[in-house]
C-alpha cells in the first residue's frame, strides 16, 4: 500500500498545477517513501532489542535517505509537466497513412503520428476521389472531428516537386 500510495503521490505532486508553487526539493510521494522507511527501520531496531534514542536516530537517518532516494527517482522517471500548445491539435499538414479506404459516399480512416503517439481519425477526401488502403494522405482540415485529406502525390505532383512523390521513379 505504501508503495502504491508514494508512486501516485509522486506523480499527483508533479503533475499537478500546484506543484509549480512548492520548492523543487518537496515532493509528497518521497515524503511518503520517507515516513515508511522511518517507520521500518525504527519497528527492526526496536524488536532486536536497540536502544530507543538510537533506534530514532537510525530512523530518522533511513527516513531522510529514503526521501532523497525516491525524490531522485520521481525527478528522473516521471514525465515534466508541459503544457499543451495549439500546434499540437492543428493537424493540417500532418501527413497520414488511409487504414479504410476513402470514397466520395462513404468516409474512410487514416493513422498519423503526432507528438510520438500514433493515432486514427475519420477522413473524407477533399477532391471527392476514392483513396485506397495504404495510400499517403496530407491532413488540410479538420471540421467537427472529421479531417478532409488530399493524396500526397498528387498534392506534390501539383506544386512541382513530384521527384518525392512515390508514384514517379
């Protein structure tokens, strides 16, 4: 329980809008971690028979290792904070991959990958032609969670670059 409590402790507190307000060093999963490792140490040296002042000067210096351990491991494995820009929501531009094919009377799907993660959303076609599986689309809008795609080769063909287009050798 303590682990499970100092993990999501460890990452409400560095992610949370709050966090931004307490020193750098603070850190309520660590003090979690810390709490129980002075808790351990002092039941062990206890039951074995140590002397009280000493029991709590050895817990007290488990405790604070503790702390700087797991503050070590929360700064390091835990993802920062950021906050999310309007380039991450603007696909258009964004070039995609057709999963289901595309035709004028029935939308189709298309995967893309932003920010690392690869993601799926409807797609009609822009022009109105079909686009078959495994096409390469560009994303020029997206309207109510629909994104109306043209085809990349076509789309580069058109402005002249069609050396990069995979239909031309």
């Amino acid at each position: 329980m303590t682990v499970a409590a100092s993990l999501l402790g460890g990452l409400e507190s560095r992610n949370s809008s709050q966090s931004r307000h307490l020193p750098g060093w603070f850190n309520f999963g660590a003090l979690l971690v810390a709490l129980a490792w002075f808790g351990g140490t002092g039941f062990i040296l206890k039951s074995v028979g140590a002397d009280s002042w000493l029991s709590i000067i050895i817990a007290l210096a488990s405790g604070g290792a503790g702390y700087g351990l797991a503050l070590r491991f929360f700064n390091r494995h835990t993802l920062p904070t950021s906050d999310p820009s309007f380039s991450d929501y603007d696909l258009a531009g964004t070039v995609a991959k057709v999963s289901s094919t595309i035709s004028p009377a029935m939308p189709g799907e298309i995967i893309y990958h932003k920010n690392g993660l690869r993601r799926v959303i409807v797609a009609h076609s822009a022009d109105g032609a079909t686009l078959g599986l495994e096409s390469q689309v560009v994303i020029l809008r997206v309207e109510q969670g629909i994104a109306w795609v043209a085809e990349l080769d076509r789309l580069l063909t058109e402005v002249g670059a069609d050396k990069w287009a995979n239909s031309s050798t």
